[in-house]
C-alpha cells in the first residue's frame, strides 16, 4: 500500500513540474510575441506618422496662389539664371518624379525681344524648404519643346549661360529649335537641338554645356567648357556621320579674343589661329607650322561688312564644294548670302585635284556682291596643254535646286597632244586653238548642259544640235572611255 502511494505520490509531482513547465513557457511565449507585436505596431505607425508628415510637407506648394507662384518663379529665375522670364497661370504642381511646377507657355525676353517660346518649362524645387514661397529654391531647369529666334543682337544667349551659377542645379533643354535670323527678320538656317544640358563639374571647377544637335540634317555633339576664374572657354564639336572634329580655345583680352582650333578631319589634323574684336576677324589655316601642305588666311571686316579669304593646296578634294549634300551648297541653297550687304571675295590655288590628277593649277576664285555670287575668273589647266576660264557666271537656285551657269573659255595649246589622249582617228584631227561655250551646271542632279558652241570664233549649227543630245551628268562623265567618245564624237560632228 505505501508503495501504491508513493508511486501515485511520484507520478503527481512528475505531472505538476510538466504543467508548472509549459505553463511559464508558454506565457513566457505569449509575452515576447506581444512584445514583438506590440514593437512591429509601433514601427508601422511610425512609418505611417513619417510618411503623412513627408506628403503633408511635400505637397504644401500645391495650395499657393497659382498668381504667386507664377510672380515668385519668374523673380526666382531671374536670380539663378539671369533670364527675363514670361511665366502663364497655366501651371501645375507635381510630385514625382520629384517636386516640380510644370508650366505650359511660356516666354524668354531679352530686352523687349521675345527670343524664346516655350511649350512646357518645369521647374524642379529643393525639397528643403518647401514651408514658405518666399523661402522656395529652384533647383533644377527644364525646358521642353521649345522655339528660339536669334539675330546678331542675341546671338551669343547660348554661350551666356555659362556666365551663371551652376553648382546647385542644372539647366536642361530638349526637342527645341533655334532660328538663326539676319537683320531682316529672314532665317538663315535652323540648329535642333535634341538634348542640351548646363551644369557645373565640381572635379574641374568649370561650367560645362553638352548638348546634341542636327544640323542642315548633319547630327552633332557640342561640349563647352568655361571656368568662371580664368578668361578661357574651351569648346568641342563632332561631326561623327563626317568624321570631322573640331576642338577649340579662346581667351579674353580686353577688347580682343584671341583663339586657336585644331580641326580633325578622318584622322587627318590641321590647325586654326584666330582673331576677334568688334572691327574684323582674321584667321590662318594650316596643317602644320613648318612645310604645309595648305595655307590659307582671310579676314572678315564687320562693320562695313567685307571680307578675303586666299589660300594655297598642294592637292583639292572638290567633292566639299560639288556633293549635293556639302555644307557649302546646303548654306547656297538657303540663299543666306544673296545680300546685298554683304561683300565676299575667296581666291584658292591648288597644284592638283582630288581624283583627276589630269587637272592641274586650279585656281578658283567665289565672290559675293550686291546680292549675287560668281565664280568669275576661276581657271584650270588640263596637262598643260589646254586652259579653261570661266567668266560670266552666277549661281542661283531654281525650283528647289542650285544651278551655276556662266561662259567657259577654253584655249588649246598643244592640239596634237589633245587627239592622242582622245585616239582621234587622224583625218580629224585638225587645228583647234579655243573654244568658247555657254554651260549651265546643276549641283542637284549633277548634270551639266551646254550651247551657244564657238570653234575658233565660228558658230557650227550641227555641232550645237548634236551637243544637246549628248548625255552630260557626272556619273558618265567620270567614266574616262564614255569621256573619250563623247568628245571625239563632238570633233566628227565639227569636222566630218
């Protein structure tokens, strides 16, 4: 029997030790778990709290007068960036991607010329003082969309900017327009402007202006660079689709500028040292200092306008001046140049051209006057043995394309030698001394027609009609044996 109750005894006390033991484990459980709980809930309404308190303070712009802001904006920005700002009530206040007024329509004024319209201008705010208008800073710039007109008067807005603080904040402009106009209110040529940025390098300690363009359909980068401490701007320009590259210095000395651009043409580098002052701008062009290959020197005098441009070449890639996409022949196309206040006169001698080493001595002389350009006086040898001249010309657009017409001299010194080059059978081969025609060339379709034939002074009514059936376009040409045939069917049509 004692052993009956002691067993019994044993088993209860076994029995309570295990409750006694679950029973602080799992309030012991139930305790950390509220505390837990009790500290998520306390995290989670902080978060909440915070995050209130952050939309509360971010969203404290949207209930100022839309009038205020506009007023307040326009002085803000006239501070940062010295510009007269035209600012519509059209605005809004957003919050992502972060704090911002988006303004639609909107004005730049440069004295009383409306320089700049602008579809959609946003203004991002620094979100460390949002409480008060008054205490509002802008931070960053954008605008979008965006058409400026420029005449000599504010032509240098773009570089200007660099005159101003860019430390703590950027200014953007992006899928814009500039319109180049001259003193008649004409555009001259139109730069889009696809993405631009100013902002300030603190590495460098210096302003810079990136921006990607297109240009007569010609993309391009152009970098800028300025430090506010030195009277030095340096600037980058790529031309990738030409593979030409232009790097660029200038300094600042009183009432001159004085600068230097090494031009990277294909891998091919030449160098450019220039001169500004408000009277001319004088420049020399080369490869290298010692034993150049070109040369060449103008000076641009501004008021009264006038300028000269020489040079020399060993060898002329003409393509720059006869492609129809050249620059050249696009700026022609504009008709910027027929002015009659501008005065132009260009004379460039070269040994040899590009591809046609036949032709040697060319020596092309351009001139601009009282609204018309000539390439009067421009002459060319063939071997030595023949010469050609130019004179009456003109070039003109008609109907969308650029034309150059005018009256070719040619004068043959050694005929012989002209009919062995072309394989004129013998009995053709007669006296010839000169050749004067009229010629019409069209830079568009690259073709060339002429008439009002004269052999040595004598009209041949044949040899006229037989010319204009003649194909003349510059593929054919090119090709020496159609070349040689055309020619020699010309001389039988004379002298058969």
């Amino acid at each position: 029997m004692s052993k009956t109750n002691s067993l019994n005894k044993f088993l209860k006390n076994i029995n309570y030790s295990i409750n006694n033991l679950l029973e602080k484990n799992l309030n012991k459980l139930k305790f950390q778990n509220l505390i837990k709980l009790a500290r998520s809930t306390k995290i989670i309404l902080t978060f909440v709290a915070l995050l209130i308190i952050s939309l509360s303070y971010l969203v404290i712009p949207s209930f100022f007068s839309k009038d205020q802001i506009s007023k307040e904006l326009k002085n803000k920005l006239s501070k940062k960036l010295n510009l007269n700002f035209k600012l519509s009530n059209n605005l809004n206040y957003n919050l992502f991607p972060r704090p911002h007024f988006k303004i639609k329509n909107a004005n730049i004024f440069i004295e009383n010329d409306n320089i700049s319209e602008i579809k959609e201008l946003n203004i991002y705010l620094s979100i460390s003082s949002l409480f008060s208008l008054d205490d509002i800073k802008i931070k960053d710039v954008k605008i979008n969309k965006a058409n400026f007109n420029l005449n000599k008067k504010t032509y240098a807005f773009f570089s200007n900017l660099l005159e101003n603080e860019f430390a703590n904040g950027s200014f953007k402009i992006k899928n814009s327009n500039i319109f180049f106009k001259n003193s008649e209110n004409d555009v001259l040529f139109i730069n889009k402007i696809l993405n631009m940025k100013y902002y300030y390098d603190t590495k460098d300690q210096k302003n810079i202006s990136y921006s990607d363009n297109e240009i007569f359909n010609i993309p391009y980068s152009l970098e800028i660079l300025k430090n506010r401490n030195q009277n030095k701007v340096f600037s980058k320009v790529k031309m990738n689709i030409l593979k030409l590259q232009f790097e660029n210095e200038i300094n600042f000395h009183k009432d001159n500028k004085i600068g230097k651009t090494e031009i990277i043409f294909n891998k091919l580098k030449s160098l450019a040292t220039y001169k500004i002052n408000d009277k001319f701008f004088s420049f020399n062009y080369y490869n290298k200092y010692e034993n150049s290959k070109f040369f060449y020197k103008g000076l641009f005098n501004i008021k009264p306008f006038y300028s000269n441009v020489e040079g020399q070449t060993e060898e002329l890639n003409l393509s720059y001046f006869l492609d129809s996409n050249a620059m050249v022949l696009q700026l022609l196309k504009t008709e910027i140049f027929n002015n009659k206040n501008i005065e132009f006169q260009s004379n460039v001698f070269a040994k040899r051209i590009l591809n046609n080493l036949n032709f040697i001595n060319l020596n092309l002389k351009s001139k601009i006057k009282d609204g018309l350009i000539d390439l009067d006086d421009t002459s060319f040898e063939w071997k030595n043995f023949v010469n050609f001249k130019i004179i009456d010309s003109l070039i003109f657009v008609k109907d969308g394309e650029l034309i150059l017409g005018g009256q070719l001299k040619v004068n043959i010194s050694d005929y012989n030698e002209v009919y062995k080059y072309l394989l004129t059978p013998k009995k053709f081969r007669k006296k010839i001394q000169k050749i004067n025609l009229n010629f019409s060339y069209n830079f568009d379709q690259k073709s060339i027609s002429l008439s009002n034939i004269k052999v040595d002074d004598k009209f041949d009514q044949k040899l006229n009609k037989d010319i204009t059936g003649f194909d003349f376009k510059d593929s054919n040409l090119k090709n020496k044996i159609y070349l040689k045939n055309l020619l020699n069917d010309a001389i039988k049509s004379y002298f058969g």
